[in-house]
C-alpha cells in the first residue's frame, strides 16, 4: 500500500567503530534488563542477545538498519528478533510498552506476534504511588496476614488432622498465592528504584535511548495472574459456606463421595486420550498445521470434544487414516468418557440424597440463624467478661503497692481481687458448660445422623 514516510536513504558509510563493537556484541539479560519470553511454539528464549538501539530520527534510524543489513546483522542462524518500543502518555500517566516478536523457524516460516502491555506510572515507581490506594493495599495485607497468623496456628494445633479436610488445602493455596502477589506487586517498585544507578538520576529514558522496563511488567502480569487465580478460589470456597442450603449440601457432598472414582476415571481417560494424541500427531501432523506438535493436537482433541469439526482437514491429509482417527475419537471421546464421568458424577448424586435427611430450605435458614445467634451471643457475652477483667485489673493496678496501702486502700484491693477471681472463675464455669452441652449435642445427634451417613458412606465403597 502507498505510505506518505519518505523512501530509504542511501547506504551510509558509517564509521565501523562506532556501530560494529556495539552491534555484534553479546549481552546478558542482567545488562539488557530483559526477562525470557516463551514463543508462540512453547520455545523458551532467555533475555540475553544482540542489541541495536535505535533513535527517534527517522532518517538516522533507517540509515542504521541499512547499515545492519548490509553488514549481515541478521542471517540464517538467527531464529527470534524482538523490536520494543516504549511510550508515554503524560494525560493519563500511563507506561505502555509493546514488543514486537518475530520467530524464524528452521524451516524458514515467519511467526509474527506483537505484545502490549500498561501500566500506569503511580504503580511502577513508589515515589509517584498513590498515598491512599498504597495505604489501603498494606491495610488489607496486614489483615490477610492475621488471617494466615491465625491458619498455621490451626494447623499447628490440629496437626495431621487438619489435612484431612480438603478445604484446607484451598487456604493454603490462597494464602501462598496473596503472599506471592504482594511480593510481585512491589517487584516493579524495586525494579524501578535500581534504575537510579550513577550517573543516572531517572527511571526515565533520555533522547535516543531505550530502558527495558520488561521486568517491571513482568512482575505487575504475574501480580495480575496471582490475583485472578485467587479470586477464583475464593468464589469456589464460597460453596463451603453455603452448605446449610440442602441442594449445595447434596451437590458437595456427591462430589466428595465421587472423589475416587473420579480420579481413577481421569488416569483412564489421560490414557486413552494420549493413544489418541500421539496417533494423530505421527499419521497427520506433518500435513495439519494445527497437528504439528503434541502440545497442539492435544488442544484440537479438546476443541474437537466441544464441537471443532475437523474431519475435512483430516480426509484431505489421508484418505483412509484421517476418517479412521476422526470416528475413533468422537466415538471414544463423546460416547465412552463424557458419558462414563457424567454416570460417575449421577451415581453418586442419587447415592447421597438417599443417605441424607430431607431437610426443607426454610429448616435450614431457620437453624443457620438460631446458631448464628448463639454464637454471637456467646461471642459478645466473652468479650463482656474479659471487659469487666481488664477494668478490674486497670482499678487494681489504680492502688499504691502493698508496702504503702491504708486499711481502707487493703481492703479494696481484697475486694478487687476477690471479684476478680469470681469473675474468671465464672468465665471457666460458662465456657465449659458450654463444650459439655455441645459434646452431649453431638453425641445425641451425630449418631443417627453424620455417623450413619458416614456408616452407610463406606458400606456403599466397600459393596
């Protein structure tokens, strides 16, 4: 198409010591600041490499590359070449930068890719962070930080029990995955801040010259991908507490009873599905592109599963083998597997509304209340007690010490010392009436309830 940038200038005899030391010399990824980028092809390229800056002139710039060109910069062993341009915009305060990937396969194919990625100034540099947000931000990681305090604490005191409930390990998981998102989060800061090495006194940079701030952006995309993982296993915990409502506790409780034939179905299904893979991949995949390595056949076996018809591709690429593999999989994949896991899953549906009590919806928000009740009462009625304690201590403490106390003053402190004692003395007697009434709860109710249930559980695994 007609372009209105002005034609490339002629060959330029460049000076050859100042463009070829810089031009053909390897850098590290420490020097550069480059981060590995993985390919399009799963290849794994590390940040070192050859580095041409370029200037903002376009005349100059064009004069460089002719003079790169023509000293063969490029050639038949090069296999990736990145072009990063860095912007700014100063009405938004915002970082962008975009990267530019062009991957060479052996066979000489062209893969190009382009790469965006923003950020806004105030979260890559602390001295343009946002006072308010920041402060929020380290609120609510202190808070998550008790609430990690208090899970080892749990799980120091139950010890080996506290691994048989399969909701802890979902804590876990969250928990490791907030403390790597904040250490992500201020990665950028950091990063940012060794930028100010002499003579260098901004993160900013000057005319003519690029700084990678790759790492940077790196950390705030693995914050990114922290923080999305994480929301989504908090909204999967959310069925832990919506079990008082009978279709969640029936829909939970079925998939814990399916849990082991379920794993023992997926080693099954693993299996079948790699024969599969690697049949399509050695009969078709130096004909279907989107066959041409494990890892892209197994992704069209799962499209193909949710309705990727790739029949006619595979009929072109051989008459007989490619509608043989094309009827095999759908038959095995829709009719065998799908239908063996959704029999697995309705088996262990009907299984465990038989072996529950039918409770209406209404009964269990009725109880959820009343037990909320409770245990807010019981919590404000703790919190009254150690109150009074605490005020009984600070008149205590109110009174001179034993070598110069008055009668009147002795007496007080008797009198203090003596509520104080009835007081917690109280507080026990009310706390343990309080575990023995919920052990006499249990054992009344367990039995015909969670232990019969339990009971008939592992009768039904065993027959």
């Amino acid at each position: 198409p007609a372009t209105s940038l002005p034609p490339p200038p002629l060959p330029l005899s460049l000076p050859a010591d100042t463009l070829q030391p810089r031009a053909f010399r390897w850098y590290t990824d420490q020097e550069l600041g480059e981060a590995a980028w993985v390919g399009r092809g799963w290849q794994r390229y590390p940040g070192s490499g050859y580095n041409v800056t370029l200037p903002r002139n376009y005349t100059e710039a064009l004069a460089r590359l002719e003079w790169h060109r023509q000293h063969t910069w490029l050639d038949v062993q090069s296999r990736v070449v990145f072009v990063d341009l860095l912007f700014y915009n100063p009405n938004l305060q915002i970082i962008t930068q975009a990267k530019v990937s062009i991957e060479i396969a052996a066979t000489s194919r062209i893969t190009p890719f382009l790469t965006v990625r923003s950020a806004p100034v105030h979260s890559l540099l602390l001295s343009r962070a946002l006072q308010g947000p920041l402060l929020l931000e380290i609120v609510v990681w202190l808070i998550v930080a008790s609430f990690i305090a208090m899970e080892v604490q749990s799980m120091w005191h139950k010890g080996f029990l506290y691994f048989i409930n399969v909701w802890n390990y979902s804590t876990l998981i969250s928990h490791g995955l907030v403390a790597y998102s904040v250490a992500m989060r201020m990665a950028p800061y950091y990063y940012m801040q060794s930028l100010y090495d002499f003579p260098r006194t901004s993160p900013f940079p000057s005319e003519n010259e690029y700084i990678s701030y790759d790492k940077a952006f790196e950390g705030m995309e693995e914050y990114k991908n922290a923080t999305a993982l994480n929301i989504f296993l908090c909204w999967i915990k959310l069925f832990k507490y919506l079990q008082f409502v009978p279709f969640m506790r029936v829909l939970v409780r079925a998939l814990a009873n399916a849990s082991v034939q379920v794993w023992s179905f997926m080693i099954m299904a693993v299996v079948a599905t790699m024969g599969f893979v690697l049949a399509h991949h050695l009969a078709l995949g130096h004909q279907i592109a989107s066959l041409r390595n494990m890892h892209y056949t197994l992704l069209t076996l799962y499209r193909m599963l949710l309705g990727y018809d790739a029949y006619h591709q595979m009929r072109d690429a051989h008459h007989s083998i490619g509608p043989l593999l094309y009827y095999a999989w759908t038959l095995v994949g829709y009719f065998l597997l799908l239908n063996l896991f959704f029999a697995i899953l309705n088996g262990a549906l009907e299984q465990t509304k038989k072996s529950l009590p039918k409770v209406s919806f209404w009964a269990n928000i009725v109880s959820f209340a009343l037990s909320s009740q409770r245990w807010f009462a019981r919590v404000l009625h703790d919190r009254i007690a150690l109150g009074s304690l605490a005020a009984m201590d600070s008149k205590i403490g109110k009174l001179p010490i034993s070598g110069l106390r008055n009668e009147p003053q002795k007496f007080l402190f008797d009198a203090y010392l003596l509520e104080k004692d009835a007081m917690a003395s109280r507080l026990v007697r009310t706390r343990a009436s309080r575990s023995h009434a919920r052990a006499a709860e249990t054992e009344s109710q367990v039995v015909p309830g969670k232990q019969m249930e339990i009971l008939e559980t592992r009768l039904g695994q065993l027959v």
